[in-house]
C-alpha cells in the first residue's frame, strides 16, 4: 500500500502496543514462584517475554519444559493468578489515549487483533474508556490459527468493512508483523512494547518508538 492511499482503518495488537500489561505479568508470576520457593525473575525478563505468552513464562520462571508432568499444573496456576491481577497495574501506554482521540477525529475505524485468550483480554480492554469505541476485538480462541497466521486480522477486516489495501496492522512483536504482512496489511513495528525493543525488525515498514510517533506515521497514510 503506498502512502498516498487513503487508509480507512486501523488494527491493533493489545498487549505491548496499546496496552502495558508487564506489571501484572511480573506480579503473578513472582507471586507463583514465591509460593513454590523459587526464586523471582527480574521484571525486566519477564516484560521483554509478555508477548510469547504463559507458557514461555512459565518455562522461564520454573526452568521446566512443556514435556514436564508438573508444567500444566504450574502454568495454570499461574494464570489462575494472572486472572486475580489483571486490572491493577496494567495501563494504556502513555500517548495512546491522545492516539485514539485523533483517530476518532479523522473518523478512522479501529478494532484489536490479539494472542490473548478472550477471558483475559476482553476485561482488559473494557477497563480502559478509551477502547470503548473499537469496532472488533478479536482473540486467539476466537479464530483456529493464531498470529502470525492473518485469519483474525481478515475476521476483523471484515468487521471493519474495509480491505486488507486500507489497512494499517500495529504490533510489538515479530507474530503481529508476519500476520499483518501475511494478511496484506501495511505493517508498523512499535519498538515501544515488549518483543521488538531490541529492534530485530527483518521488514522494512515503519516503526515507532513511542505513540506518538504512531500518530505522525499514521497521519502519513490519511
């Protein structure tokens, strides 16, 4: 899609783009290994592998393997306590609420294409007023191929109306790239979240380092 294209709609990844979710990862998965007399994982490891999901931080925190007998055990303990701390310290990255209000102005379409488990990211994102108006939220057991596949970004381009020439796809981690590159989307890398803080980016579309760099690329495409 090339710059002079109007865009139409706007995608988002959840965690590590729209939303710090770290804090309430390090909480409850320090909270779990205290209980089990391991030792805590500096928050600095577990933030740069939010977005790899519960069971590389489970391996992480427990130096155990999927093929472990007690590995289920532990890792559904520890979204068992991911879900008891879900809402109290995750927080909208700074910029995005300004992001979302330009959006609406420009009457630019937004909805969130996420790895997340819908019982977790729909109360997230209902927590937060300024989500209120994305059109779709679409969550990994919402579809039956996750990121990087791009079926929930063609679900959710369907819910937006629009096509995939019309589409930008913003996300943090190497999945959301391929999935939005994979889906015809042109793709934003935010270098802000979580995965792509080293910037190991293999494409070359634009990136961001803070929201509100996403709002001058954005305002670039409309």
């Amino acid at each position: 899609m090339e710059k002079n294209q109007k865009i139409k709609g706007i995608l988002f990844d959840l965690d590590g783009t729209l939303v710090d979710t770290a804090p309430d990862f390090v909480l409850s998965l320090n909270n779990v290994l205290s209980r089990h007399q391991f030792p805590n994982l500096d928050p600095s490891i577990i933030r740069s592998n939010v977005s790899d999901g519960s069971a590389k931080l489970t391996s992480l925190g427990f130096g155990l393997d999927k093929t472990d007998p007690s590995f289920d055990v532990l890792r559904n303990e520890f979204l068992a306590e991911y879900k008891i701390n879900l809402l109290k310290n995750s927080y909208l990255f700074n910029g995005i609420s300004l992001l979302l209000e330009f959006l609406s102005k420009q009457n630019i379409k937004f909805g969130i294409v996420t790895n997340k488990p819908r019982e977790y990211a729909e109360p997230l994102v209902r927590n937060f007023s300024e989500l209120d108006k994305s059109v779709v939220l679409i969550c990994s057991d919402d579809i039956s191929e996750p990121k990087p596949s791009p079926q929930g970004i063609n679900v959710a381009l369907e819910a937006l109306d629009i096509n995939n020439s019309e589409c930008l796809y913003i996300g943090d981690h190497i999945n959301d790239l391929d999935a939005g590159a994979n889906a015809g989307a042109k793709i934003i890398a935010c270098y802000y979240g979580y995965s792509l803080c080293a910037k190991n980016n293999p494409y070359s579309c634009d990136s961001a380092n803070n929201p509100e760099d996403l709002m001058e690329i954005i305002n670039s495409y409309i």
